[in-house]
C-alpha cells in the first residue's frame, strides 16, 4: 500500500511524533511504500520528500516574526495556500491510497483535508492531544486546572477566551478558539476525514462527546517494542521521571513526595520549569537535564521504578510504556489513558494526582521491597508484549486503511 504521512513538524518534537516514526518504520519494514508531507522546521530529520515540505513560521512563545510574518502565520491556521498548492504536488506525483494525518493545526491547516477529498483520496487522523476539541488541546482550564468535562463545546468558546487557556494570553487564546470555530463549521475539517484513530478509549470517549469527530472511531493502542534483555533484575534504588518539566505534568508534587519518602530520584528532561524546579529541588533529586533516548534507557534499566506524576488527562503516554517494556514498574496517576495501561498492584502502582502522601507512600513501597518491584516489572513487560507490540499495532492500522480504501470504514474498534 502506499501511504502519505503528515504532521507539522518531521523531528521528535513530543510522543506524537515518537509514535509516528514508529509506524513509519514498521510500515517499511512490513513492505508499505510510505511518503512524507511536512513543514521546513530547521530541526527536521532528513526526508527524501523534504522538497514538498512548506515554509514553517514559529508563532509559540520563542516567535521572532516581525509583524507581518505574524500576520501571515496566523492566517496560516485556517487556510494555508503553500501547503494547499505542495500537498496537491505530491498527491499527483506519489498517488497515495491513503493519507495518514497526525497534527495539522496552526502550521499547515485543514487545507489538506479538503485537498484530499477533492482528489477523492482518503483520509486517516490520529488523535494525540484534545485539539478535536479544545483549543490549547490539554484540556486546562487557563493552563492550570482539570477541565473535565470540557467547559466549550460546539459553538462556545468563552471559556478558552475568559480564562487565557492559550499560553495565559487573551490574544492567543482568542485566535485559537477562532482557529477551532473555523475547523468545525467552515472547512468542517471532522467530516472530511474518513477515520479516526485514538490510543485510548478515554480519548475517544471525550472527544466523542465533545462533538470533534464526525467519522468512525477506531482504539489502537500506542505500541513499543520490548527489549530482549528487559527481565534483568533491578540494579539500583533510585527512580526516575523521564519527560517535560511543565507545571501538568505533577513535579512540584512529585518533589514533595521524594522528600517526604526518603528516595531518590533521577529527572531527565527539559522544560519552562527547569530553572524553579532546580532551585527548589529537595536532597534526594538530581536533574541530568535533556538527553538523548539511550541514556533515558539506561536509566530505566536500572531503576526501581519510574514516575509519572501527571495532574492532566494524560491520553495514552509513551512516558509510561517505555519503562514497562524495559520490566519496569510505574507509578502514575489515575488520569486520562492511564489506567488503560497500568493495571493498578499488577503492572505498577495508581495514586490520586496531586496527592503527595498517597504518591510517597507508593514510592516508599517499592524502596523497602525490591522483589514486589521486579515482580510488578516482569508483569508490566508481559503486558506490553502481549497489547501494545509493533506487530499487533501495525496490523490494526492496516484494517483501518484497508477499510477505507475499499470504501467502507468499520465502525467497530480495533482493541
């Protein structure tokens, strides 16, 4: 089969395109010929199909456009002729019988979609996020707290807008609810996708009722391959969080939770919290900062455990099947997709997010009790292999392709 894969930016940005460059080589490796369509981030990893790549203009917090280029990106978001008039390019030269979407919004816009229909080409979206949805896609109310069940819906965007959930600026957060107004009721950009992919239930649910899909839903879960030597017996007492320093993702607990337990704790990663956390860090933590996925592996090997503290709807985090697939355990929170994969005293350990007691106590456990972590690890390895392997997962994004391109998408979920 021949697949055209999109998304926005072609590095590894975040877990989307972790999850992405997965199936992209999976694909390969099952014989599928697989095209890209992006934009020229200067991060980009090299792409055979880069000359069809269109121009990226920075509009997040690190923007230096002067104030016509801001112009010109912010009426990207809803209409980009570049994108239109490259995508149409490579539809006629590679002839894809599917195209496979990921995140489109704000860069290169729903254009592609209508492209596509037009071209009688179909088309896949994955959801990672809440942009379905949502206009900051995290489902925060003003960056901060839970917002389920999610305050807009339809036509109303107020609360996006009365509460700065975009970047805490009104500005931005008007222009992103305006940018999701438009997806919906202008370009109808949900009708003009065939199917729906979503790597969990808890996503699909949400944004089901949410009214942001107007075509099947299929459940694929995120898939990583484990590691032959992954049994091997934990070799050190210390745990570790691998992943962005930003407020949803439950540090400033975390912190207090490592201090009250007595443990210690390894942070790799990087983020706009990194300064305030390495200022306020207890005894017991290091922050090794940003480092490459090798590193990140090497320390999970030899963890006790590793920690996913999120106080957000995490959807389906890759934060959490990394370790497992290396026999890790995971203590997460209760969240989201989560429980979807940690089987709470069989995989890993499932506390209450923000709560700081509940969070130490569950670390203090696997300190004192090195053989219930292996035992929680060897379980958690097994489920990876058994749910979320490459194998399983390719084969369940080639139904949904299959089912589209003969012309009648099922509307049972693939589990």
């Amino acid at each position: 089969m021949r697949i055209l894969v999109v998304n926005k930016f072609w590095y590894r940005r975040a877990g989307l395109e972790r999850v992405m460059f997965d199936e992209i080589r999976w694909l390969e490796n099952a014989g599928h010929e697989v095209a890209h369509f992006s934009t020229l981030h200067p991060e980009n990893q090299p792409s055979p199909w880069s000359d069809y790549f269109v121009p990226y203009l920075e509009i997040g917090p690190d923007s230096t456009l002067v104030p016509r280029q801001r112009a010109l990106a912010a009426a990207r978001m809803f209409w980009n002729g570049a994108a239109a008039r490259q995508f149409t390019r490579i539809l006629a030269d590679f002839r894809p019988d599917v195209v496979h979407v990921h995140g489109i919004h704000r860069q290169i816009s729903p254009s592609l979609l209508v492209i596509a229909r037009r071209r009688g080409v179909p088309v896949v979206q994955s959801l990672h996020d809440y942009h379905a949805i949502c206009s900051a896609g995290d489902l925060l109310l003003g960056g901060r707290h839970a917002c389920e069940p999610p305050r807009c819906g339809g036509v109303n965007v107020i609360p996006c807008v009365a509460h700065k959930c975009v970047q805490h600026s009104r500005t931005k957060s008007v222009l992103a609810a305006t940018e999701l107004l438009s997806r919906r009721w202008l370009t109808r950009g949900p009708s003009l996708v065939d199917a729906f992919i979503s790597p969990s239930e808890y996503l699909a649910r949400v944004v089901s009722a949410g009214g942001g899909i107007q075509a099947h839903m299929h459940i694929i879960p995120n898939a990583v391959p484990c590691a032959p030597d992954s049994t091997s017996a934990t070799r050190s007492d210390f745990f570790v969080y691998a992943g962005r320093l930003s407020r949803e993702k439950g540090l400033n607990t975390l912190f207090k939770a490592v201090e009250l337990a007595g443990v210690r704790l390894i942070v790799a990663g990087d983020g706009p919290l990194r300064q305030t956390l390495a200022a306020a860090k207890p005894a017991g933590v290091t922050m090794v900062g940003r480092v490459g996925g090798d590193e990140v592996d090497a320390l999970l090997r030899d963890c006790r455990a590793a920690v996913v503290p999120s106080e957000w709807a995490e959807n389906a985090p890759m934060a959490v099947l990394e370790p497992m697939a290396l026999g890790r355990p995971v203590i997460a929170t209760r969240m989201g997709g989560i429980p979807e994969q940690i089987r709470d005293g069989l995989d890993g350990i499932l506390t209450t997010s923000g709560d700081v007691l509940e969070l130490a106590a569950a670390m203090g456990l696997l300190a004192q009790d090195p053989a219930l972590a292996a035992r929680l690890g060897r379980s958690a390895r097994d489920r990876v292999a058994s749910r979320f392997s490459p194998a399983r997962h390719t084969a369940s994004l080639m139904r949904v392709y299959s089912s589209i391109v003969a012309g009648g998408a099922d509307s049972t979920a693939l589990l």
